[in-house]
C-alpha cells in the first residue's frame, strides 16, 4: 500500500524543520546574560577556613576539601564581636536599656535579719524550801502567770520552828540580853528569816508557819509544790524569770558572720509595735553556728520597763555598720547572679555590650559594693540586661573581665558551647556538643586536644560540661572545662 504526500504537505514539514535549525542558531548567538552581583559584607576578610580544620587557610571561598560544608570568612573584627553583643543604638529606647556608671565613694553598710524575743536567762530566781516541812496551802499561781515581787506562793509548816520559837519568848520574859541575842542567833541558823524573827518577838507568840513569795517580779515557769507534800530543806518550790529586760536573738547567714562586731548598734522594728524602732547593741556572739540552717547566732538585750516585749515575739532587725570609705559601686539591679558566678553587661561604644564577671561585696540600700572585675567611670547596663545576657548565652560569648587591657598582652579569643563527655584520652577529650556559634561550627561529635590535662580532674564519661576552646595550628584546643549540674 503506497501513501501519497502532496505539496502543501511537504511544505510544512519544510518549514518546520528550517524553524527548529533557525531557533538553535540564534540560541547559540545571543550573548551571555550580565551577572548580577550579590550582596557582600563590606568588612575585610583575612581569609576563609574550615571551622573543623581552622589551621587550614584558603585565600577564597569555596567548598571545603575536608568536609561537605562551605568555608567560613574570618573578618578583620571577628575577634573583638565574638566578645560582645551588638545593638543598633536607635533601638536602645524601645528595649529598655538603661545606664548606670561605676562610681566610688563611701556606701554604709546594714544588713537586715529576722529576731524573735525570749527570756534573759540571766535574770532568773529558783525558789528552794530553807528547811524541812509540810505544805499547808498552795496560793492560786499556775505556770506562764506574770507575778509581782513579794507576791505570796505557799505557806510550809515547820515544826521544829515551834520549841525553838518558844525558847526564845522563854528568854526574852527573863530579860537576859545575852541569851535572847544568842537565841535569835539560832533561830537565823535553823533557817527561819529574820522578818518572820522580828514578828515573833513583837507579837509574843509562836508562829511555825512560813509563807513563801517571789523574790522578784516576772513570770512564774515552774511551779512544783502542793498542798500537804512534805517538803526537805532545799527542795525547788518555783522558778521565776524576769521581764525587766529581753534577749533578742538573731539568726545571721555564716557569709555575714565576719563582719559581726560586739556593742554594734541594731535597729528593730515589731509587727507588735508598729511605727516603733527600738535601738539596742549586740550583747554576745555566740560561738557555735546552727548547722541545720547555717546561721550564728547573736543575741541583743533590750530594755523592757513597761512589759510590752514579750518572749516570742518577731523582729526585723537591721544591724548598722560603719561606713566603707573609697569602694566602688553599682546599682544592685547591675549585678546578674547565675549560681556559679556573678555577671554586669558593660556598655562599650557604637551600641556593644560585653559581659564581665565581678566579685560583688556588701549590699545595701540598692547598691553593691564590686571588689573587682569594673573599674570606676565605666557604664554598665542597669535595666534590660537580662536580654543581652540571653542573646550572649545563645552566641556562646565568653565571660571576660572590664579591666583595660595592657599594651602589650595577646588575649587568646575563646568559643564557647555545651556538651556531654563521650570519651576520656590521654591529653585530650571526645565530646559530643551544641554549636560553637561564633565559629559557625555546628554541632557534632569530636576529639579536642587539651591545653592543660589537669582539666580532666573530676569528669567522668557521661558527664554535661561547659568548655571553651581556641583556635590554633594544632586545630581546636580546650582550654576550660567545667562540669554542669545534672539536667533533665
């Protein structure tokens, strides 16, 4: 079976094929498209490395030969923005960021502590029977009654009292002075007071019954007697504690107890007694430290006239000390408190924050006394702070100190990250961490030799630890490492 084409067919394939060989042709003679440049960082670049190999240099960028990643420019300034958080200075106002300068001069120094009032052990009678006899009456008195001085508490029969008493009358009708003085003598030896002496001669008759009373005003602790008991000479009837005056007890925290001094002035304020203070000096430094709550003791006497302490009342007491001449200070709100270390965030120029480390000293009135880390004139960032120190926690900033840098010192820069200890080697370690951010390295597992092996001591496989390391010819070096608390 033949098929027959006809012209106008052929004349299309004609025109289909030239178009197709025409199209090819002009592809092939239009000109290259013009690049478009990519948007570059302006600063300097000293050269491109791989963040696992950084001993290795390359003078351009490209893909490294070591591993499936990019190679990562090091800037002229790297070194000086690993160390500090930067912030567009327009934008200080809408984080809230304030200012406080380091200043020096004189801060007074108080610490404030909780008392509770109780008796002056110090002032105490204990009432004891001077002879032996019977009980007849028990006034009404019940332990925690407030007593006043010469208030009645028994009355003891004492028959022996009774011949001796009857002697004496016997004399004292013959009128023989020396014998009646010899006699009342007697009577004094057995016992019996010379008031209860002195009624007897004036009465002229015997009276063999006693009445016991306090020796002092106060509040009656112990009661131990009864009517009809048989009582020995110095059995205890009763003890009485005073209230002329009250002992404040103070619980001070162990790291305040070396600037405790005796006779130091305190202030104390009562809910009791609202809108009072009353002022008192440290009487005694006790020497032993609770060991369950880590606290020394102190103990202030207060003068009690009208009664109105009472033991086991509650104070806030603040314990004055004298003023510290030419220290350095910040606003308390400076000072972040980690647990393990005490940070400022120190304001440089153009809008950079660097957190420091600080020694903190005493406190008082919203001021921290710093001991070292600052020197004075410096700024330190007094609100907001918590916002730089998250971003320099999640950059792996590491904590340095404000203090100016000497000429001719090289401080290695350090890079920080966290991790967990998969293998322990000789002079070095196997971790498996988090990303070291200002390296632009990404988390991973791998061996670093360690700048002092003495590092190892105490870490076991296993164990979460914070380390920084630096970069050298010899590839990333440890040079901290410091074991973590456990985490979940």
């Amino acid at each position: 079976m033949s098929m027959q084409i006809g012209p106008a067919a052929a004349l299309c394939g004609l025109a289909l094929v030239l178009g197709a060989g025409g199209g090819y042709w002009f592809a092939q003679q239009r000109p290259d498209p013009i690049p478009v440049p990519a948007a570059q960082d302006e600063r300097p670049v000293l050269y491109w490395y791989d963040p696992m190999y950084p001993q290795q240099r390359f003078d351009k960028p490209g893909k490294s030969p070591f591993m499936d990643m990019q190679l990562v420019p090091r800037y002229a300034d790297a070194a000086a923005d690993s160390a500090a958080v930067s912030i567009d200075p327009r934008l200080t106002q809408n984080l809230g960021l304030r200012l406080a300068t380091v200043t020096r001069g004189a801060i007074a120094s108080s610490l404030v502590v909780t008392g509770v009032l109780a008796f002056n052990e110090r002032d105490v009678a204990v009432v004891q029977a001077r002879t032996a006899g019977f009980v007849e009456r028990v006034y009404a008195r019940a332990p925690d009654d407030v007593l006043a001085a010469g208030a009645p508490l028994a009355d003891l029969l004492v028959p022996e009292w009774a011949a001796a008493q009857e002697e004496f009358l016997a004399l004292r009708r013959s009128g023989d002075a020396e014998l009646l003085a010899a006699a009342r003598q007697r009577l004094l030896l057995i016992g019996m007071p010379a008031t209860l002496i002195a009624r007897v001669e004036h009465s002229g008759k015997a009276q063999p019954t006693l009445t016991i009373t306090s020796p002092l005003g106060g509040v009656l602790q112990e009661l131990a007697v009864r009517t009809g008991m048989r009582m020995a000479a110095g059995d205890s009837l009763a003890r009485i504690n005073g209230l002329d005056s009250v002992w404040l007890e103070l619980a001070v925290p162990e790291a305040e107890a070396g600037a405790l001094l005796a006779d130091q002035t305190v202030e104390a304020r009562l809910p009791a007694l609202a809108g009072e203070v009353l002022t008192g000096r440290v009487a005694t430094i006790l020497p032993a430290a609770n060991t369950d709550s880590r606290t020394l003791r102190v103990r202030v006497e207060l003068p009690n006239p009208d009664g109105r302490l009472r033991p086991g009342l509650t104070a806030q007491v603040r314990l004055n000390r004298a003023s510290e001449q030419g220290v350095l200070w910040v606003p308390s709100e400076a000072v972040i408190r980690t647990g393990r270390r005490a940070l400022v965030m120190l304001a440089e120029d153009a809008g950079r924050y660097r957190p420091v480390e600080v020694r903190p000293g005493a406190e008082n009135d919203g001021r921290t006394v710093v001991l070292s880390g600052l020197e004075e004139g410096q700024q330190v960032v007094a609100s907001g702070q918590f916002l730089l120190d998250s971003e320099a926690s999640l950059r792996g900033l590491v904590v340095g100190t404000a203090a100016r840098p000497e000429p001719a010192t090289n401080t290695p820069v350090l890079h920080e990250a966290e991790g967990r200890v998969v293998e322990i080697g000789d002079g070095s370690v196997t971790l498996a961490h988090g990303p070291l951010r200002t390296l632009g390295m990404p988390g991973m597992t791998m061996s670093f030799p360690l700048g002092n092996p003495a590092l190892l001591h105490g870490l076991e496989v296993g164990d979460r630890v914070r380390f920084a390391v630096r970069e050298s010819d010899a590839g990333l070096v440890v040079e901290r490492l410091e074991k973590q608390g456990d985490q979940p």
